[in-house]
C-alpha cells in the first residue's frame, strides 16, 4: 500500500538540497564554475556534478583534464564516475556517497563499520540512488547483502 506523493515540490526549490528526491531538474546555486562548465560541455547528470563539487580542486582538475579528449561518448557520467573512482581513496567516495544520498546516522555508522572492500561492494552498483524511496534503507539493504555474501543490489 501506500499511494505516491505529488510532484508540486515548491517549498524544495529553496533549500540547500542539491536537487529534490525524484524531482527532475537541478539548480547550479553553490557548483563552482569550472564544474559547471564541465557539465554544460558533458551533459552529465546533475549528481555527478555533485561529485565533482566534493572533490579537491587537483582532484577534480585530474578528472576533467582526462575527459576533455573524449567526445561522444554514450554514458559521460559513467565514464566521470570510473575517473573518480580512480583518482580519490574508498574513505572519500563513502564520505561523497553518505552526503550525496543524505543517509540518516544509523546506516553511516554500519557503512564506516564495513571494511573498505565491503565498502566498495556497497556503492559499486552507483553512487548516487535513484528511484528509491527512502535511501538509508535502501543503502542498509545493500549492506546486509554484502554481509551476507551476496551482490550489494540484486538484479
């Protein structure tokens, strides 16, 4: 049960969240202009420019240098999130992946309990969930998964 809310997100528009649950479009308030630039140049999603945003300024530079040769390619955040993933530390995309999902103290504390393989089992199948309702407890699900020994998300 359980019928879904409305898209009238108005009282959102103004607040500090990158962008509103299952809400569509993204504001740029707060993306510094070198990763809004990115994006505009890529069409990455809006979340990936939050990734981009947490990074450090080398960081990031590292990121978008390495793209900025490649053209057409089909999935650009795919590609910006598997340059991410090779520029900064397990401890850095689990801090990114925690702020960027918005997950509640209790499911932080089992991620960081995790070791940093369980860690990586944990945010391998994205970064950034989409389409769930209630995104601690999808990300608690994808750790009883990995404690058990099984695929983070099942598919």
């Amino acid at each position: 049960g359980g019928g879904g809310g409305g898209g009238g997100s108005s009282s959102w528009d103004r607040s500090r969240t990158p962008a509103p649950r299952g809400g569509g479009g993204h504001s740029d308030s707060g993306l510094p202009s070198d990763v809004r630039a990115f994006m505009d140049q890529t069409g990455i999603d809006w979340w990936c420019g939050e990734v981009l945003k947490r990074l450090s300024l080398f960081q990031r530079q590292q990121v978008i240098k390495e793209m900025a040769n490649m053209q057409s390619v089909r999935n650009p955040s795919g590609v910006v999130m598997s340059r991410v993933r090779q520029t900064v530390d397990v401890g850095e995309l689990i801090s990114i992946f925690v702020d960027l999902n918005e997950l509640d103290r209790g499911v932080q504390d089992k991620l960081y309990a995790l070791t940093p393989d369980q860690q990586v089992q944990v945010i391998s199948p994205g970064i950034y969930l989409q389409n769930v309702r209630n995104p601690s407890t999808a990300v608690k699900s994808r750790i009883n998964n990995v404690l058990a020994g099984k695929e983070a998300v099942h598919r």
